[in-house]
C-alpha cells in the first residue's frame, strides 16, 4: 500500500458482529486504522470525537438506517468530502440509487469479498490524495471556480455548493475534458473506480445530481449537454483562475 494511505482511519458501521470482527482485522493488516460500531447513535457519537478519512455504512441498522447517516454526513460542511461506501444486503436496484443520491461514492452487494472492499477502498483514496497533492489549483468554468485541493465550489455571486467526493471526481471528469464527448463507460470507471460499468441510470443520475449543484437543471440544461446515444459533454470553457478562494 502507498504509504499515503497507510494509518489512514476508517470507521465501519455494521450491526453485525461478525463483519465489523472480520473486517477489522482484514483492513488493520493492510496498514489501516479501523474503529467498528453497531448503530447509528454509536457512530455519532464516534464521529463527534474522532472523524474518519473514509466511512462504511451498513444500509440497514437496528435504529436508522444508514441512508440517513450518509444524509447527516454530506449535511455538514467539515464532513462533506468525507469517501463513503455502503453496504447493502438488498439486490433492489433502488437501494443503490437512493444511497448514490445522497452522495455515497460507491456500493457493494453483500455478499462481499473483502479483497473487492480493500480495492474499493485505495481507489477513494487514491483520489482523494491525488487532490491534495495538485498544490494551488484552481479551474474556472462559466460562472463557477473549483479549487482542486479543497474540493471547494463557488458560484461568482459566493455561494459555496457542497460536493461530496462522488460529485468532485464527475466535475473534475468533465473539467479536464471539456467540450468533449464522454461516453458512460468512461464517466463509471472515472468517478467510480469500477471495471465494470453501473447500470446506465445510475450514471445519468450521478450527472443530474451534479447538474442540480451547478443549477443547471432547465428543460435544456447549458453546461453539461446531453449528446444523444453518446454521452455527455460539458459545453463551458475552462481556465486556470489564481484568486484565492473564501
């Protein structure tokens, strides 16, 4: 493992004892920092003392599911960029889409091998370290700036718009290829980390999501553009921009 990542600290969140035991070993010997809890009140009160570098939700706990913590954590601006995984017993489609709307960067299908949830792991991040290794990097695009370390977005009139790390790696996508045509394939195995390609409406879903950020949610949205049976392209042109960012 780069020794980037080693030390770093991940918080599992899972009422079953036998998955926090098993995968608690699992990620210690791979140079992580694991603190394991059973419930939503216990991973409050984890995260009020000691927030992790990643998360792993359960999607269902005993008391709130965890569709509602990942909801608290993309809530609070300190946690926003916070990498979550769930976990998901429900082959339901639509657990996986709700949990991708609330901001998580990835999900995995129990069962699960915990080799894949290792793989998983590193490729968050790895980006999330690729961030902030860029220095001072700031791009602007139409009306917006996005500071490549911070992850932070403003809109000219100062507003910031949280992102969560899902949103960044998709704009971040559309940024370093603009006025391209991106293909989903390419879009999945970008902001996912996947070899495999999601279901097609989970990619379109991340890209509205991220139009609703940009407000760019008209009949006929300006800056990411649909190309009909190709992809998606973000039409804006991009720039460095040197002013600090508030």
């Amino acid at each position: 493992m780069p020794v980037s990542q080693v030390g770093r600290s991940i918080l599992l969140v899972d009422d079953d004892q036998e998955i926090r035991e098993l995968l608690d070993a699992y990620l210690s010997r791979s140079g992580f920092r694991v603190r394991t809890v059973a419930d939503g009140a216990q991973f409050r009160e984890a995260m009020s003392h000691d927030p992790a570098d990643l998360l792993i939700l359960d999607v269902m706990l005993p008391d709130e599911d965890g569709f509602s913590l990942c909801r608290w954590v993309r809530g609070h601006q300190r946690l926003a960029q916070m990498p979550i995984i769930m976990l998901t017993a429900s082959s339901d489609e639509a657990d996986r889409v709700i949990g991708l709307e609330l901001g998580a960067d990835d999900y995995l299908g129990k069962p699960f091998s915990p080799r894949e949830l290792l793989a998983r792991i590193k490729a968050l991040l790895r980006r999330v370290n690729f961030g902030q290794e860029r220095g001072n990097d700031v791009r602007a695009f139409d009306e917006w700036r996005l500071d490549m370390v911070s992850h932070r977005l403003f809109h000219q009139d100062g507003e910031e718009v949280l992102l969560s790390g899902a949103d960044f790696a998709l704009l971040k996508l559309f940024l370093d290829h603009p006025q391209q045509i991106l293909d989903r394939d390419t879009i999945a195995n970008a902001t996912r980390g996947r070899e495999v390609m999601p279901l097609e409406r989970i990619v379109d879903m991340a890209v509205s999501r991220l139009r609703q950020r940009l407000r760019d949610t008209g009949k006929c949205p300006r800056l990411i553009r649909t190309v009909r049976g190709s992809g998606y392209m973000l039409a804006a042109q991009v720039a460095p921009h040197h002013d600090a960012l508030g």
